[in-house]
C-alpha cells in the first residue's frame, strides 16, 4: 500500500487519466492506485459508462456483506416505477451524473443480511479523452454505526427487486428483494479544499458553507431532521425535498379538475415565453404610427381641460368611474388627461420639480406610443390602470406602508407598463422569432421593452424630460423602483409575487392582528423589502382588475381583450405559427368560459390577498357579481358577452 488516502487516489487518478504518461507507466501506476483501494476504509465501487460494477474493494464487501464475486460484471438494471417518488428521487441522481457533476447524499440501503444501514454516498464521474463519462466511481460511508446487527429504523418500504441500492437510479438485476429510502440528495460540483478530509456524519455538516442560497439552507435543514424522524415523517419530507428542488415553485400545475381547454390555453398563452418553434414566417414588430389629434385642443395646465371632460375627472377618485366616456370625450386620448388630474392631486411635479408643461408634453409623448388599434392594451387600458393604482394608493394600509417616491414610481409605472404593446403576447412574438423577442433572449420580452421604451422617450427630449431636475441618486432609485413594478407585470412570474406577498405580507399581519405579544411589523415603511412586494402587488392588481369593475366595464373589457385574442389567433394560422391559445378562434370560442377560467385561476386568490392588505370590500362584491354573470351564462350554454335578449 502506497497511500491510504482516498483524495490522493483520486488526485493520481485524474494525474493517470490526463497526463503524459506513456501506457506501460500508466499500467504500473493503475496497479498502485488498486493496491491503496483496497486497503481504504471507505467503501469503494466502481462500474463502467453503461452500468456494470468493474470493482469493488474490501471494505465494500464488509459494508454490504457480498463478495465480489457475486458482483463483478454484473448489469445494472433501472428501478422498477411502481414507487414513483423514489424512482423520482434516483432519477435525479442520475441526471446529475449523467452530465460530468459530482452528487453525494445520505440514504438507505439494505445488506445482503437483510438489515438496513444508513450511508453518505459520493459518486464521482470518470471523464476520459474527448470529454466523455468512462466510469463511475462510488464512496460510501457508514453514516452511523449499527450494533449487533440492529436496525437504524426499520423500512417499510418494498421495491420488488433483488437488488442492493444503487444511488445512479439502477439496481443489480440478480440481488435478493430489497428497500430503500433515499433520505438526502445533494448536487455539487467538486468540494473545495477545506471540505476534502472532513467526514460527513450528516449532511447538516456538508452544507454549512455562508455562500449557501436560503432555499439551500431550508433543504439542509429538512435533511439534518430527517435524519431521527421516523419512517413515515422521513418519506414524507422526501417528497418535501423534490418540489423543492424544482425550478417552478410558485407555479401550480393543473390538476385533473382544472383540464379544461379554456384554462390551459389561457394560462399557457400568458405564463409561457413561446412553444419556441419557429416557422419560415417572421413577425416584424412595427412601430406605432402617431396619428393626429390636432382637433382637441391639448391644455396648457390642468386648468385648462375643456369642461365636459374636467366633469367626468370629478369622480375620477371613485372605483366605479367610467373609463370608457372618458375614452369617448378625449377621442381615445384618456390617458393624458386622466394623468394630468392624478399626477396633480399627488403632487408629482412638485416631487420631481418639473412644470405641469413638461408633464404635459411627457404624457403625450407616452400615450401617442401606444396603438390606439389595439383592442384592449391602448392608452385606455394604461389610463385604467394608472386609475386603479391611484386609487389603491389612496387606501389607508397602502398609503401607510409607502413613501412619496413609492406612490410617484407607482403612478409613473402604471402610465408606462404597456407602452407600445403590439397588440399579441409574449408567446406569440418568441415563437415568430421576432426583433424584441431576439433582443430580450424569449424573456420577459413586452415588459422590458416597454420599461425601455418608457425611459427612452422620456429622456431624449428635454421638453418631455420629467426626470431632469431631480438628482442622480434619486433618478436611480425612482428609475428601479419603476422597472421593478412594470416588470412584475409580466405573467410567468404571477404565482411567485403572489406567493411572497401572502408569505410576507399577509401572514405576519394576520399573526399581528391575531396576537398582541406578535412584534411583527409587515406594512411599516423601515421594511425596504416589504415595500417592493406590496407595489408588485399593487400594480398586478390593477393590470388586471377588470373582473372586479362594475358589471358593464368588466363585461366591455371582456369582449376587448376576447377580440385581441382573436386577432392573435388570426394572424398566428395565416402566418403558419403556433397557434398558443387555440380555445380563441372568434368562432368557437365561449367568452364566459375564459372569464371563468381566468378569474378562477388568477384573480380570486390574488384579490383575496390583495383585500385582506389594502380593505376593498366594493371590488370583492363587484369580483362576485361578475363571476356570477359569467356561471350564469355558461350554464346556458351561452358564448357571448350577455345574453340576446340583453344585447
């Protein structure tokens, strides 16, 4: 024996593997290397690219209680599938080794004397010439000891294979029937230098490092008491392990009850960067030709607004206000002047010291990019949100929790979010490969280029710069806080800033609320953090508050954005692409139904929680008339937006 050391092993492994050693020193190097695996404590095994044990030394025979003999070319075989988290769990293991990374966790494995024992498992991929796996070398270890052949805990668990555990998700095909129960499983690149001699007794040690992420320290934390829980708690903390280690945690999948076309092809036409299959045929994402108002006359200040609109903006602070008489009155210019009055009453200009000119000549600026075509994402649709948000700023919670720059990058945002919009989805411009979505990489391709946009307009033009008086510091902080915001409108992320926000926001305030000794303080303005969700919030809320509208302007938004999605549909069979939301074919589709699978899945949960922060008992009642029109028109098997006899 050489060297016991099993790093120095490995180390003159990778030196055999890789240097410029000619074959015959390779041979007798080969043989020295063998000669100190043999006579390692740790449990070594070691097969081959496809699965057959090549070696096994000693002190694995000791641990496992078969001689290799019964071992040595023998195949590997894939677990059976009838205990699909386990299988689950392995297949994990093996995706990771299967791409060159190192993997090491603690689990369960059976003796051939039928007890159970608990082993920390590393698995080291061989990577020979040209890049390619050769072997798999395994280390185990005993994670603790067993005395007098006394089980750790007993498994209950049966897998209906002959066969010792394997933690590359394969068994040998010849073993006596066995269990296991894969308590750990860890992904890492290789160990720093600090880590290489240090024994792992439980994997809470592993993974002690500072760097960790927070969700890293959660998994290490369910690890480490997993390790004295019993069977039934263990297993179920397993399952525990696996969704949280998926990348999608705050997107739900649709269960059996929600299979239904209009929910499907709704949430994937919203929550979906593109099919990503792209035809011959490229969308050219145009630019919005500005078109002439020249017959309304645009106000110098807010005194100036012509009288018939200025009596409509006296109940703009209401939530029943109509967006759409005001959309009549302006000739389809709401947003200038709904802004001018909003801006006013929140002391914007003098927050950003700029003239109400310059506010005036930014506002016209911002609603001429928006296509005035488009059915439903227009300046009416911005002006509408820029309504809600001024209104939820308005409220007590909200107006406590926020500052004076929250409340002006609040309104900015609502007045920029959709500028520009063409009119289609995200889907749509990914799949047709178009210049925005090739500029953005397929991700969150409208809402950065309508942040983009926004901040391009403004500055170019000293006239229209509203930014241009206050210092940098500011500028930056306002500019973040309003990237965040139009961002945060972006539908692939709605159930993680949903799920934030109740976690953050709601829960503890409800503990608040409920205990007196509690010294949570969620809403309070010195919780940075807690502000960014609630402003998130604020403006998803109003983005898509149109179920919570009165019953006529829900049901006009309704019939809008149905027949932007038909257009979509249109142009996605004449240009041969993906057709993302089929369900929407303007001959077919059912109106209530999208509604209903609209409200259902995005709406309810989001202005409960929404509600239960900022007190909106008028938009809840509104969000259930409607939802009641909706049922009650599919239960006559009815697609339209009313009923005939209602047209």
């Amino acid at each position: 024996m050489e060297n016991s050391n099993i790093i120095a092993c490995y180390n003159e492994l990778i030196q055999i593997e890789h240097g410029e050693v000619r074959s015959q020193f390779k041979l007798r190097a080969c043989n020295s290397v063998f000669t100190a695996l043999d006579h390692c404590h740790e449990a070594i095994e070691i097969t081959s690219d496809d699965h057959v044990i090549q070696y096994v030394n000693p002190a694995f025979e000791r641990m496992m209680g078969y001689h290799k003999g019964e071992l040595l070319g023998k195949e590997l075989a894939e677990l059976p599938k009838s205990d699909k988290n386990r299988a689950d769990l392995l297949d994990t293991i093996n995706t990771c080794i299967k791409k060159g990374k190192e993997w090491q966790g603690v689990y369960y494995a059976r003796r051939k004397s039928g007890d159970s024992i608990q082993q920390h498992v590393k698995i080291t991929p061989v990577i020979g010439q040209g890049g390619k796996i050769r072997h798999f070398v395994s280390l185990k270890k005993l994670c603790c000891t067993t005395d007098n052949n006394k089980q750790i805990h007993k498994v209950h668990r049966d897998s209906g294979d002959n066969s010792q555990t394997e933690p590359h998700s394969f068994r040998h095909k010849n073993r006596r029937k066995e269990s296991i129960d894969v308590k750990s499983i860890s992904s890492r690149g290789s160990d720093a230098p600090s880590l290489q001699n240090r024994r792992y007794p439980s994997m809470a040690r592993i993974h002690s490092m500072t760097i960790e992420a927070p969700i890293t320290k959660v998994i290490n934390i369910i690890n480490a008491a997993q390790e004295n829980s019993p069977v039934t708690v263990a297993e179920a903390l397993d399952r525990v392990l696996e969704i949280l280690r998926t990348t999608e945690l705050y997107s739900p999948q649709l269960g059996t009850k929600d299979e239904d076309p209009h929910t499907s092809d709704l949430v994937g036409g919203l929550m979906t960067d593109g099919l990503r299959r792209l035809s011959g045929n490229e969308y050219v994402f145009t630019k919005n030709v500005h078109q002439s108002h020249s017959h309304l006359t645009m106000p110098i200040t807010i005194n100036d607004i012509p009288p018939c609109i200025a009596q409509l903006l006296d109940n703009e602070e209401s939530w029943d206000f109509n967006i759409f008489e005001l959309e009549a009155v302006t000739h389809k210019r709401p947003l200038v002047y709904l802004g001018l009055k909003v801006f006013s009453r929140f002391g914007v200009c003098e927050f950003l010291n700029c003239s109400e000119t310059t506010l005036r000549a930014w506002l016209q600026v911002i609603e001429a990019n928006y296509h005035a075509s488009n059915a439903y994402h227009n300046s009416t649709h911005a002006a509408d949100v820029l309504h809600a948000t001024a209104f939820f700023l308005g409220k007590e919670r909200v107006k406590g929790s926020l500052d004076q720059l929250d409340e002006v990058a609040a309104l900015i945002a609502a007045t920029v979010h959709d500028v520009d919009h063409p009119g289609r989805t995200n889907s749509f411009l990914c799949n047709a490969g178009s210049e925005l979505a090739v500029l953005y990489n397929d991700t969150a391709v409208l809402e950065s280029h309508h942040t983009a946009l926004a901040f391009q307009l403004t500055v170019k033009d000293t006239k229209c710069n509203i930014f241009k008086n206050i210092d940098r510091n500011h500028y930056r902080t306002l500019r973040q806080a309003i990237i965040d915001m139009v961002l945060a409108t972006e539908m692939t992320k709605h159930f993680e800033h949903v799920n934030k926000f109740v976690n953050s926001i709601n829960k503890p305030m409800a503990a608040e609320i409920e205990g007196s000794d509690c010294e949570c303080n969620p809403t309070g303005k010195n919780f940075p953090e807690n502000q960014i969700l609630i402003k998130r919030m604020m403006i998803k809320c109003a983005d898509v508050a149109n179920p919570c509208r009165p019953l006529d302007l829900c049901i006009e938004w309704a019939g809008r954005i149905s027949e932007e999605y038909f257009a979509q549909t249109d142009e996605e069979k004449r240009q041969g692409l993906p057709v993302v939301m089929p369900v929407f074919d303007r001959n077919t589709c059912s109106i209530p139904k999208s509604q209903i699978s609209f409200i259902d899945y995005f709406i309810t949960d989001m202005f409960d929680a929404w509600d239960a922060f900022a007190h909106l008992p008028a938009l809840m009642q509104h969000l259930a008339n409607n939802y009641k029109h909706w049922k009650t028109l599919d239960d006559l098997k009815c697609k339209s937006l009313r009923l005939p006899s209602d047209s």
